[in-house]
C-alpha cells in the first residue's frame, strides 16, 4: 500500500525525453462541462442550458476520434478523460472503446455516481490504467452540502468496492473546502482502509474558465486556512516522521509540490518543471487546444487548425509566458510553487504575482517553527528525565 506516486521508470524516461523535445505525449480530453453535481468550487461546470447557449458547440464524437488520430501521430501515448462529469457525455462509451483500441493509455477522473454494474462490466472488457475518483467526503450530509446532491456517499462506496473486486485500478483525488474539511481525516482513513492511492487538494485554482470575473476568487479557504489545512493534510496522511522532515524542508525552503495536479511534476524528482505546452496538453470540451486546463489562454482554435499546427503554435507562445521576476527571484520560489496558472488564475496575468500563495507560505513557516521547537523542547525534556 502506498499514498505517494512510485514513478514507473520507463514512463518517467518517456516524459522527460518528451519534454525536450516538446513531444506531445500526455493529452487531456474535457468531454463535456455538464456534471450531474453542483460542487461549489467547480473550474469549468456548465448547465445543459448554457451549453446549447454556448456560441460555440461541443466537439462532437468524430471530432475526438480525429483529434486524437493527429495527436498520436505527433506522439500522444497517456490520455485522461476528464469533464465535467465525462460519464454524463452521450457518446462516452463509443469514444472511450475507440481510444482504447488506438493503444492509447487511458486513465479517467469521475465522481464515481454513475458507474454502474454494466459500466463496471464495461471497464473490465477494457480496463483503462486508472479510475481516478473524486471523494468529496465522508457522508451524504457532506456531499449535499458541497455538491448538491443528496443520498450518494453510500452508492459511491459501494462502487468502490466493486472496482476493487473487479479488478479495476481506483485512485482516489479529494478536493478540501470550507464545506468538507471536517471529513478530511474519515476521507483518509477511508483511503487507508480500503488500500487505495489518495491525492488531496487544499489549492483551489480560482475558476476563472468558468467565469472570467472570479480572478483571485473561489469557494475555498483563506490563506491561513490554506497553509493549516494543508499541514494537517500532510500530518494525518504520512504520519509524525514524515510530518516534521516536511518541516524542516519548510525551514529549508523547499517542499513538494501542495496538492497539485500530477501533470505539473517532473516525474523523476516531483518537482516543479511544468510540462503543460511543452510535453502536455488540454483540449477544451468546445474545441481549444489550451497548455493547461485551469487558464483560458494561451488557446489555439482546432476547429480551425489541425492538431499538429495548433502544438506547433501552443509550444511556442507557452514557452514564452514568464513568472513575475519577483517570483522568480522570490527565496520562497520552492515552497508556494506558482506557475503560469496559478498567477494567471490568482492575477489575471501570467506575470502577476500570487499573494494568496506568499500569504500561505507565511502560515507554513510559522507553523513549522513552532511545531519544531515544540518537538526540541520535548526531546529535551525526555532528556532530562532519563
């Protein structure tokens, strides 16, 4: 049973070779912005109304298929299938069988609520490399609360279950919020019984895709919060040892990465060396090739292009985005890890400068102080005593 990602590798060769040759070899599929759940912090949910309103359409069946002909040529091997909710896509299964039957490796993020016993029979004729499934709590209270649907905690664990017997490799992804940060430490122990990987997120990216009006803003915890609920996280989840090495690396000014997508990391040492418009990439559910999902440009239209034009240009104007100077410059630069993303979500500006971040950078530093010399005081005392 292990909580951190063991790094295959073959895979982790693959991907730092694909970086320096800016191969596009990881994709993102968004299906489709429709979600049978409300989550409150969501990044890019839609309604079916606002999406028929939409001023341009989804990408249609043959539209993916096609996408992903060019983009395996140009060396697409790992694929998620993402939403939205991507079950809720009419055509999810006629694209999923065909993708798997081009060789791609597919993983796909869900909810878990609508997978059924045919679709669980489905996954075993074609086994994707993982079911990534979001637990957003530990109860039906807490779900209702966060994502407006009643009666689902059950039916989701049981699901689980199923997987598990099924032979099916489940990952769980958890996202904290004010609204269910009390079941952070049941989410855990759930994990841990059930033997299952859990990533956990207390970063909530402003869903600035969603609406462009909601820079710097979410449903989310206050930077204070931020930085206490991400130590807790990390205390709860990988224990005492590990805990304080975690903050004597904050004392020396460098920790991984705080619960960002996995897509973000180097895969050879999990540090920060974003492959997004470089080995990476997100095509949006109406038809954007974008270097990462959480910003709404740089975009290139594939309604307009074809996949092997639209990389070309998307590596070229990502690889001229710049962190503010501060930033780069900035002796925390390895603690609070912003990105392109996160300044342009947090800013509007990839060159803007996160101050949500440096504020929580601030609480692990006087957290980690204080738990440490409330360690050495205790150790001393022992001392004493024998």
């Amino acid at each position: 049973m292990g909580f951190e990602k063991n790094s295959v590798p073959l895979t982790s060769m693959l991907s730092s070779k694909a970086s320096r040759l800016k191969v596009p070899i990881s994709g993102t599929f968004e299906l489709s912005p429709v979600c049978n759940f409300t989550c409150k912090m969501c990044y890019v949910r839609k309604t079916k109304k606002e999406v028929e309103e939409h001023h341009r359409p989804m990408v249609t069946l043959e539209q993916w298929l096609e996408i992903a002909r060019q983009a395996r040529e140009q060396g697409m091997l790992f694929l998620l299938l993402t939403g939205g909710e991507p079950f809720v896509w009419p055509e999810f299964w006629e694209l999923y069988e065909a993708l798997i039957k081009m060789g791609f490796v597919i993983s796909i993020n869900t909810n878990g609520s609508l997978i059924d016993d045919v679709a669980i029979e489905r996954l075993k004729r074609y086994p994707p490399k993982r079911l990534n499934i979001t637990l957003y709590g530990a109860s039906d209270e807490t779900y209702e609360a966060l994502c407006g649907v009643r009666g689902v905690f059950q039916k989701i664990d049981q699901t689980i279950r199923k997987l598990k017997e099924a032979g099916i490799i489940v990952k769980l992804n958890s996202s904290m919020t004010p609204s269910n940060v009390q079941d952070m430490e049941k989410i855990i122990s759930y994990a841990k019984e059930n033997e299952l990987v859990l990533e956990m997120a207390t970063y909530m990216f402003p869903p600035i895709r969603r609406d462009e009006n909601m820079v710097g803003e979410n449903h989310r915890f206050t930077p204070e919060e931020y930085g206490s609920s991400h130590l807790r996280r990390y205390r709860l989840q990988y224990g005492e040892e590990r805990y304080f090495e975690m903050l004597e690396n904050i004392k020396k000014k460098a920790i991984p990465p705080p619960g960002l997508d996995e897509s973000c990391r180097d895969p050879l040492d999990g540090k920060i060396r974003c492959r997004a418009g470089n080995a990476a990439f997100w095509v949006t559910w109406d038809g954007y090739l974008l270097p990462c999902g959480m910003m709404p440009k740089p975009q290139i239209d594939l309604y307009q292009k074809n996949f092997s034009v639209g990389w070309k240009e998307l590596t070229e104007v990502s690889e001229k985005l710049c962190l503010s100077g501060v930033c780069e410059k900035c002796q925390n630069r390895e603690l609070c890890h912003t990105c392109a993303a996160i300044a342009t979500a947090e800013t509007g500006d990839a060159g803007g400068i996160p101050t949500y971040l440096c504020k929580t950078v601030e609480v692990f530093q006087k957290i980690a102080e204080k738990d440490l010399a409330d360690l050495d005081k205790e150790n001393k005392g022992k001392g004493n005593r024998e």
